[in-house]
C-alpha cells in the first residue's frame, strides 16, 4: 500500500508514495468484520532541536469494527460501516498513523540542539563551543597551559585569573 498525501504534523510526516507495510487480519463477527491492522510507515520529519533531518519508522496497531448496519438512526457515529463488501480501511489507517507520528522528532536522544547564540550546530560544533566561555585572548594562552599541565579535574576559574594575573 502506498502511503496516502497528508499524513503529517508540524515537524515529522509519512512521504506520500512512500512503502506502508501492512498486515491485516479480518474476524468475520456477528455485526460485522473486525479488522486488526498493524502498519509500518516511514517517517521524515526535522529534528525538533537542530532542524537537521530526521528518519524513523513507526509502528502502529489498530483494530476497527466496520459493522454490517449503515444508516440506522441509533448507529453509532463513531463507528465505521461496510460498504457492500468493501472497507476503506484509509481512514482508519490514517487516524492511527497520524496519532503516532512524533510532535517533536530528535535526530538522536541527546541532541545538544542549536547554540543560542549564534545558531551552529552544537553536535557538530563540539562540547567546547560555547560564548559565555570565551577566553580573553591574554589568556588563552595560560588556559591552554593549565588545561595541558592538569589533565585531571577541572581547571578551577579563580585561581586561574590570580595566577595568571600580571603575565604577559
Ligand atoms: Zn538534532
Ligand atoms: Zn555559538
């Protein structure tokens, strides 16, 4: 089945054309067919941090009665009929899809994001990016020493300004 135009929401969508894998199963009962349907869609959507794209799939399950009865006055207008020997299972394919599509995709779990500042991309940027930590340029050089000279734990800020105070 291919997959019908639409099925999105405001960051991740199913590509319209693109491959549904789906496996029905029909229980003939006594007001109608049961249908259970599990479907396997792909989803492209945007990271909803970096914006970079993103690919999933996802899985959905659903079960529907599409019953014999059409046009009764008590029917129930939630439900779903027959249609001679036909059922349009788009529908309810569509509902479920679209309520199992993510409304915040993440390219991957721990995605840093932007940087607020300026907007780069911090996966790609590295950990050490960053603007409140910009290093006057007098003292980079004494900011690499430390860091080089103590590989272990964390440079302390204080007594990196006293110490470095006063050098060239
Ligand atoms: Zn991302
Ligand atoms: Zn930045």
């Amino acid at each position: 089945m291919q997959a019908p135009a639409d099925l999105r929401t405001g960051l991740a969508g199913i590509p319209e054309g693109s491959d549904l894998r789906l496996d029905l199963t029909l229980e003939s009962v006594s007001e109608g067919v049961l249908v259970t349907a599990k479907a396997v869609a792909p989803v492209a959507g945007e990271c909803a941090r970096c914006l970079e794209p993103v690919s999933d799939t996802i899985e959905v399950r659903c079960r529907e009665l599409f019953s014999y009865e059409q046009g009764a006055g008590d029917a129930d207008e939630e439900g779903y009929s027959l249609e001679g020997d036909l059922l349009d299972l788009e529908p309810v394919l569509r509902d479920a899809l679209v309520l199992a599509l993510p409304l915040a995709p993440l390219c991957r779990q721990d995605c840093p994001g932007l940087c607020v500042e300026c907007g780069v991309l911090l996966a790609q940027a590295g950990p050490e990016h960053g603007h409140e930590s910009a290093i006057d340029p007098r003292w980079a050089g004494l900011w690499q020493r430390m860091t080089q000279a103590e590989p272990v734990g964390p440079p302390v800020p204080e007594t990196c300004e006293e110490s470095g105070r006063g050098r060239p």
